[in-house]
C-alpha cells in the first residue's frame, strides 16, 4: 500500500473512535446478514465478543499498515478459524462488501473515492492472504 492510502485508512479510521465499537460492529453484521441470510448461522447467536472482535482486528490491522507483512501469521491463523467455522473463499466479497458500506455510511461526507480505493485494497489485501492461508498445496 502507498503512504498515501496509509494515510487515508488511518485517517478515516480515527474519526471512528468517536463512535461506541457495538455500534459500527452492529451495523457491518446486519448489513451483513440483511444482505446474504445465509451467513449468519456461521456465527454466534451472541454477537458480543464477535463485535468486539472486528473492531480488535480492524484497529489492529489499521495501526500496522505500514508493517502489515508481520501480521501475516496471525491472518493465516484467523483464516483457519473461520475455515473450521464453515467460512468459505466467496464469503470473504460478502464481508468486503459489509466492511465497505458501514465505512461509507459511518464516514459521510469524509468518504470520497480515494478513500474507497484505499480501504477496498486493504480488504482485498487481507482477504486475499486469508483465501492463500486456507488453500491447500497441491502434494
């Protein structure tokens, strides 16, 4: 990623803080669930640790953008929990999806396109690593 969608991400992240996490965490997962009912018996029926979750995961990544390759172990180790969860690679556009709208609803008029393509690489950045985690080599 460049300084500059670094900067961004960081940028737009921040202005969340301000924002209770059960809140914007709520929104992704009945964005989520509103839009592909067919995911939400992949989680708990009480979504309390997995809000807190996301919002643990999404801070985290954003703080280490510049370093993100030192994540990548822990990304893999994420992909093969949601592997034995029933996770599967077509589920991650889903999620991409969700992740995308409550940034651009949260954010208002401080979403622009930049921003979009900023936070969209990310995702797909971090999604693209968990997908290659969970692919089996060929023996």
């Amino acid at each position: 990623m460049t300084a500059q969608e670094i900067k961004l991400i960081k940028n737009s992240w921040s202005l969340f803080r301000h924002v209770k996490p059960e809140i914007v965490a709520d929104t992704f997962y009945s964005r989520l669930f509103f839009a592909h009912p067919e995911l939400r018996p992949l989680f708990p029926k009480d979504m309390t640790q997995q809000y807190e979750k996301l919002i643990v995961t999404l801070t985290t990544v954003v703080a280490r953008l510049e370093r993100l390759h030192e994540l990548t172990e822990d990304i893999a180790a994420m992909a093969s929990r949601h592997s034995g969860y029933g996770v599967q690679a077509s589920h991650y556009a889903h999620v991409g999806e969700a992740l995308l709208w409550t940034l651009e609803r949260g954010l208002g008029n401080d979403w622009d396109d930049k921003t979009a393509a900023a936070w969209t690489k990310c995702y797909n950045i971090l999604a693209d690593t968990m997908i290659g985690a969970t692919v089996e080599t060929p023996q």
